[in-house]
C-alpha cells in the first residue's frame, strides 16, 4: 500500500516536472497589434497593395473598393439588392467565414455558422445546426469521401468528395415552396464519412496568381536536393495545363475560377462560370438534381450574377460606373487579386531576436523545403505594378505534398489524392486561430505534431523539430506567430 | 452531459511506462479508467442521437460499417507493378530488427532500441523514394537523440539530371544553402566493403548535423542520412553500417545492376534499340509524369513493370503499350543479360536529362 502511494506520488511528481518542460515552448497566440501588420488596416478595410493604393493605373483603387464592398454584401434569395442566395449555402456573405483577422482571412472567432437560426439567415423549423459547428469553432465546409448508401454505410466504390451545403433556404419568406433536407450529417458522421475545410486566407493572393510556371518548376528542382524526405508535385488546370494554385489541394487555377466555384458552392449563386443552381452530390448522382420548386428562386434567370450591362450608379466618378460594371465574380476576384500580402512583425512576438532565431531554425530543420519563404519574382503584370517582377512572401512552393494517414481527407481534386496537399502559404500565419485543411486545432505545436504520420513527407522535418531544445523550438513558434 | 476528464495529451509530456520507473505508477488504470468512461459516453451518446437527421434509424437493419480512420483510401498517382513477386525499391521493410530491401539487394540491421514510427510517403513522380525513417522508440529527454533516413534517388528521373550518386552528392553540396555549413565535402569512403560517398555538413542555428553516406545501386543513389545533434552518436551509427549487407555492384560510380539483378542502362529503350514499339494512349487529360522502370528479358521482351507513380488507367495503357514492345537484346561478352531501364511517360517534370554513356550493345 505504501509503495503504491509512493509510486503515485513519484508519477504525479513526473508528470508535473515533465508537463512544465512541456509547457516550456508554447504558441503565443493570435498576434496582437495592427492588423495584417499594417497601419491603417481595419477589420472591415484591409488594405491594397502598394500601387493600387496610388491608383496606378487610375481606376484600380475604385475597383478594388468595389470588390472589397460585394466581399461583404449580404445576399438574399430574393426581392432584395444581392439575390440568388441558395437554395443550399454554407453562408450568405463571403466576409462571414473570409474574416480573420480582417475581411479576406480566414475562419474569425465567433462562428455566425453558428447564429444563422438566430439571425434569421435559415429557418429552424426545416434547418440544425450540425454538431461540428460550433459557437467558438471554425467555419467550415463539409464534404463526404464516399456517397453513402441506404443503410448509412459509406459505398468505397462511389467517391463523392463534393460540398456538402450545411443549409437550405427552406421555410425563409424569400423562398417561395422550395422544400429540401439538409444533408444527413449525423448518418455521415456515424460512418466516418465526413471531412471538413476551412476558408483559405486570399491576402496577398494576386501575386500567387501572377507567377509563371517555369519560375515554380525551379523553385521545385531547387528542393530535389534535401535531406528530409521531400518530393513534392503540382496540381494541374484540366483546361490548359499548367499549374493550378488555390484552394487546399490547389485544385483550382485562377482567382476567378476560385471566386465562381465559391459564390456557386458557399452560397448557392450562380454566376457567369458556374451558371446553374447547383444539386448536392447525392441529388446529381440520383438523376434527380434540385426540384423545380427551388430553381430560379431569384426571378431572375441564370446566371444569379451576370455583368452589369447598364450600371445604375449615381456617382459621378467614371471609375466608379466602370467597377460597377463587372458581375460579383469578377469583383471578388479583382479584390483578392489586388489585396496586399500581410506583413511579418519584426519583434513580436518574443522580440527581435527570438524571431530571428526562429526563422533561421525553420530554415535549417527543412520547414522551408516545403514552405519556400520567398519565390523570386512574379511575372510582369498588366493589373498593377506591385503584382509584376516582385517576390512572393507566401512561405509556399504551390505543390502539393503527400500528408500521411494523419491529415488525408480521401477528398480527389484534380492531380491531387486524399492525402495531398497543397503547402498552405504561411504569411499572415501569426494572426489566425484556426489551423490545418479542418480547422482541428489553434495550436501551432499541434499543427507541427500533425505534420507526421505514416506516408507523411513531412515526418522526418517533424522529427527535426523534436531534436530541437525548448527554446529552439519557442523561437521557431515566435516566428511563426511573427508572419 | 458527459464530462471527460481528459488525460493530458500534450506531447511533450512523457509517458511513464513500467520500464522507465521500474513497475507501474498508475497511469495505466487512469487511461483504463478514461477509456471505460469514454465507452460509455460515447455509447450514450451514440443513443442520444441515434435518430439521424432525414427519416431515423431503420430496425433490424445491418449496422453502418465505418471507413477506417487514418487511412488513405483515395490514392491519387501511387506505385504499382505489373506483377507481385519482383522486388521493387519501395518493398523493403523491417522484420526482426532488420530493414531488408530486396530489389536492392541490402539489409540493415537496426541499432536496438530504433525502429520506424512512420513509413515514407510513396515514391515521387521524379523518382525518389524514403525506404524507411528509423528513430529512437524512447524519445524523452535525455535521450542520446537522432533519426535515420534511408532514401533512393533514380538516377534515370532524379532532378538535376546526374551520371552516378558521385555526382548526384556533389551536386547537393555544391547547392547547399546558406543556413549551413559543409563539415566534410564528398569524399569517397568504404562502407561494409563498398564504396561511398560521405558528406557531413551543419546546422549552426539548429545545432544539428547531418551524415549523408550514399552509394549506387542498380541506377538509384541509395542514401543513408543521420541527423542528430550528437556527433558521436553519428559516427557510431556509420560505424554499425559496416555490418550491412550490399550487393556487389555497390559503388559510388558503377552501380548499375549486374549479379543477380538486370544490368541498367538508361534510355535503353530508345532508337536504334527498340524494334516494336506502341505507344499508349491516355484516355484522361492528366498532365502528371509517369516514370516508369521496364525490365526487359533476355530476349528482348517485357518482363516487369514497375510504375513509381501513376493513376491506374496510366498504368493500363502503359501496360497494355509495352506489352506489345520488343528491344534489342542486350549482349555482354556475347551472352544476352537481362536489362532494366526508364521511360518518363505522360509530362516531363523538367529539363530531359543526358542519356547515360555506355554502349547499349557490345
């Protein structure tokens, strides 16, 4: 009896002794201070790059305003300014889930997935909240691997992989009869047949869109050399070719592409490259696709968003009509492409040095390999003078990696499998809460531990970062929270 | 509401176990405990909510079977061959303490107390592959820490092109970046009765050093490479390297087949030497490279297939293509010697690389 209180006493005594080495290196956290590193940057008015913010070439400004304002309309399903919402969406405003630390980032604090009921967005008479959205979560996507079949058992022979709309406009006053359920999250989360994403921050995205092929290639022969295990590949356009660059497994080329997959998969807006409503995965499979209660919802025909052909503004700025005149689509895209990359801090958190340390650390134990701090030099541009000839920040090499049993979503997209994806670009990394492709965690050392895993490429980078000493590693977490 | 009172999973706390303190200290119950708990909320709640969203649960219906978690079940491009008896670089494994690698003819017996905690990702569209990652299975403090990585580059793929792992190494240090510092430059050194090449070099910052021996074998630069932060611990760990069993054509320089395995050649199947030849047809716009490694037979026809990576409708028409090829047979001393060889299908990842000098015939 004695000798098992005694050994009671010696593990709890370890496990304090080793829970404060533990506690040695931690993640500092969101960083404080301005937001994207930039004076004058507000939540609701992050700020353009250099050029545009001088108006070269005239009219850019105006366009980019322009854009930023459409990023946060909110849009209705009908009878009102912004229609064509639904009839499923995951939100009704890109700048509800594309918020942190400022309209354009990524999943903010409070998740108004989750107050949709509340605020009237959905009905709660036809509408849930799913279990894995919560109050203080991130924002998500959902999308099931493997359509499910009648019992509820996922069907490995039929990959689904497609989005999962969290919401219908059911029972909203602007939605006429259109009646639909909601996806059968619980049957799929039972089954384990669920994955999720997050938004991807588009800060700075304009200069990832404007660099050339032949300059990521080198970037990618450059690494052949390393020593950590590391081979990565790129995703490729189905259209042309060439190397495909956003979303989490670079499964899409440019920034409008992005920006007409979103308005039509978050919200359920048609547009100029998407132009039909669009089914679940589950009701094209069937041959049903929507019912015809719920199409055209807006009275306007298709596409929800089309060019404005004739502007009804009243400014009297020529600029002003011309910004006016591109459909959503196109503004959305002109407003991430012209959106100015975040700036590191110098000296926070932990000071100068620290971060300094920091970085030469994620240099040396193969961080880099993957998350190329600096891509030389973008393309010349015909948008703007600070998107051509200028360094990419991103801490990204665009290739997609294999990321082990540990992180796979067994989501295909494009080049990329289940396990593949694209290295997240780092800049702006310091300021957000939620990290990895699901939002599972808003630890930095969780997301580091995450990176190993059978048939990671990033395991042995990994194990590099564990042979480093506790203040190594809070110098390399320091600079991360410095980006 | 189930409360869990989770135990700590912080990573950096470590795990008593019986062998560290001697006997057990309890953990063990309380994780008993908490696993039991967690059964039972589960459980509960499973009940909780087992009236699912569109229609409620069906009696007497089969249970719902779950996709395994942490499993890839949706492979992108990945490894295949046309058979499942030939060796190919990505099959060694560890068995007994020991990593053995048939197609490379090697085994390597592991320092006790190391073994792998994670396997490799699969092989590379440009031709690499990490054959194991071998650590300390006690990884806590105090620890004499270090990890070994066990790599091949094919010198038929391997991006920047390259005659042989002597200079495939020296390309590395000619290219190593800033942050760090060459402790050693390539240099040729004998390993387990074999030649390698060696290069140390360091971090400063990192206070890390890394030991990368290499050797040639059948056309791949095999490389083995410690990094640890103790020097000593390196060299005793090459040391051990002397007991490995190599193939003999191991060489830094003139590892290219022979014995037991097919004499390789790179670009063998090409001009003069190939006599029929049908080109796939790729039904899917994919744009990804396919390397591909053939054996070819004494005769002059296909033996083996080894895709590195590619999708399976890749691999069917690659297949159903060179099932249908016939090259010169390869001739030593007059006598006709199995030949391995590449062929990059589908997109190039880079500039195509020089054909390897050596007569194709004799």
């Amino acid at each position: 009896m004695r000798t098992s209180r005694l050994s009671w006493a010696i593990g709890f005594f370890l496990a304090f002794v080793f829970a404060g080495m533990a506690l040695a290196q931690t993640d500092p956290g969101v960083r404080p201070g301005a937001i994207n590193g930039q004076a004058g940057a507000t939540q609701t008015s992050p700020l353009p790059l250099v050029s545009v913010s001088g108006d070269n070439p005239a009219g850019s400004l105006e366009f980019f305003e322009n854009g930023l304002a459409r990023f946060q309309e909110v849009e209705v399903v009908a009878n009102g300014a912004n229609n064509g919402l639904g009839p499923r969406f995951n939100l009704n405003q890109c700048s509800g889930c594309h918020a942190q630390p400022s309209v354009g980032g990524s999943s903010p604090a409070s998740n108004l997935q989750f107050q949709v009921i509340a605020n009237g967005i959905v009905s709660g008479s036809t509408n849930t909240i799913p279990s894995f959205i919560t109050a203080n979560g991130p924002t998500r996507e959902a999308r099931f691997p493997f359509f499910l079949n009648a019992s509820g058992s996922p069907n490995t022979g039929a990959p689904n992989g497609g989005v999962e709309d969290l919401f219908t406009v059911s029972g909203r006053a602007d939605a006429g009869s259109c009646s639909l359920e909601q996806p059968n999250f619980s049957m799929a989360e039972e089954a384990n047949d669920i994955i999720f994403r997050v938004p991807t921050p588009v800060f700075g995205a304009g200069l990832i869109e404007n660099l050339d092929d032949s300059t990521l290639i080198a970037v990618q022969n450059a690494a052949a050399g390393n020593s950590f295990g590391i081979s990565g590949t790129f995703n490729h356009s189905g259209n042309d070719g060439t190397i495909s660059r956003f979303g989490w497994k670079a499964q899409n080329k440019s920034l409008e592409m992005f920006a007409g997959e979103a308005y039509n998969v978050e919200m359920g807006i048609s547009n100029e490259i998407f132009p039909q409503d669009r089914p679940l995965p589950e009701e094209d499979q069937q041959g049903s696709g929507l019912p015809a209660s719920c199409l055209n919802l807006s009275g306007t025909g298709y596409p929800e968003d089309t060019t404005n052909f004739a502007p009804t503004i009243s400014s009297s700025d020529p600029f002003a009509r011309n910004a006016s005149i591109p459909s959503d689509v196109v503004a959305f895209a002109m407003f991430m492409r012209l959106l100015a990359p975040p700036v590191p801090s110098p000296n926070t958190p932990g000071g100068s040095g620290p971060i300094a340390r920091g970085r030469a650390l994620f240099n040396a134990i193969g961080c880099a390999t993957c998350h190329t701090p600096t891509i030389s030099s973008t393309q010349p541009s015909n948008f703007t003078p600070s998107l051509g000839k200028s360094p990419v920040n991103a801490f990204s090499d665009i290739e997609i990696h294999h990321m082990g049993k540990g992180l796979a979503d067994n989501v295909s997209q494009g080049g990329a499998g289940g396990d593949q994806f694209r290295t997240a670009p780092l800049w702006g990394l310091g300021q957000r809460i939620f990290f990895l492709h699901d939002g599972r965690t808003t630890n930095l050392l969780t997301v580091i531990e995450d990176h190993a895993s059978s048939g990671s490429e990033a395991s042995q980078v990994e194990e590099n970062f564990d042979a480093l000493s506790p203040e190594q590693q809070q110098d390399l977490l320091n600079f991360l929270r410095s980006l | 509401m189930c409360h869990l009172d989770l135990p700590g999973r912080d990573r950096k706390l470590p795990r008593p176990s019986v062998s560290a303190l001697g006997r057990s200290v309890g953990i063990p119950t309380r994780w008993f405990r908490f696993l039991a708990l967690l059964g039972v909320c589960l459980s509960l709640l499973a009940r909780a909510q087992g009236g699912s969203q569109s229609g409620g649960t069906i009696p007497d219906t089969p249970p719902v079977k779950k996709l395994p978690t942490e499993a890839i079940l949706v492979k992108g491009a990945w490894p295949g061959a046309s058979d499942s008896v030939t060796p190919v670089p990505e099959g060694g494994s560890i068995l007994h303490g020991v990593y053995v690698n048939q197609y490379f003819g090697l085994s390597y017996r592991l320092t006790p107390g190391w073994s792998e905690k994670y396997s490799g990702p699969p092989p590379s569209d440009s031709g690499y592959y990490v054959l194991a990652q071998i650590r300390p299975e006690n990884t806590s403090q105090g620890t004499r820490r270090g990890t070994l990585l066990i790599a091949a580059k094919d010198l038929f793929f391997a991006p920047p092109p390259a005659e042989n792992a002597l200079e495939l190494m020296n390309q590395t240090a000619r290219n190593l970046e800033a942050d760090y510092r060459v402790e050693r430059l390539p240099s040729e050194v004998r390993i387990s009765g074999r030649s390698f090449v060696r290069f140390d070099y360091g971090s400063p910052a990192a206070e890390l050093h890394w030991r990368v021996l290499a050797t040639e074998i059948r056309c791949h630069m095999v490389e083995f490479v410690f990094t640890s932060r103790d020097t000593e611990l390196e060299e005793s760990l090459i040391e051990q390297m002397n007991q490995m069993t190599l193939p003999s054509e191991a060489d830094v320089t003139l590892g290219t087949g022979g014995g037991d395995a097919p004499v390789c050649i790179k670009g063998y199947a090409s001009g003069e030497n190939v006599l029929e030849e049908v080109d796939p047809v790729f039904t899917e716009r994919r744009f990804n490279p396919v390397p591909v490694r053939i054996i070819f037979d004494k005769q002059g026809k296909v033996k083996h297939i080894h895709f590195l990576s590619a999708f399976p409708d890749q691999e069917k028409a690659i297949a159903d293509a060179l099932s249908q090829w016939r090259v010169r047979p390869y001739l030593r001393d007059g006598r006709p010697l199995e030949v391995e060889t590449g062929i990059m299908f589908g997109r190039a990842p880079g500039p195509m690389t020089p054909m390897r000098t050596k007569p194709a015939t004799q």
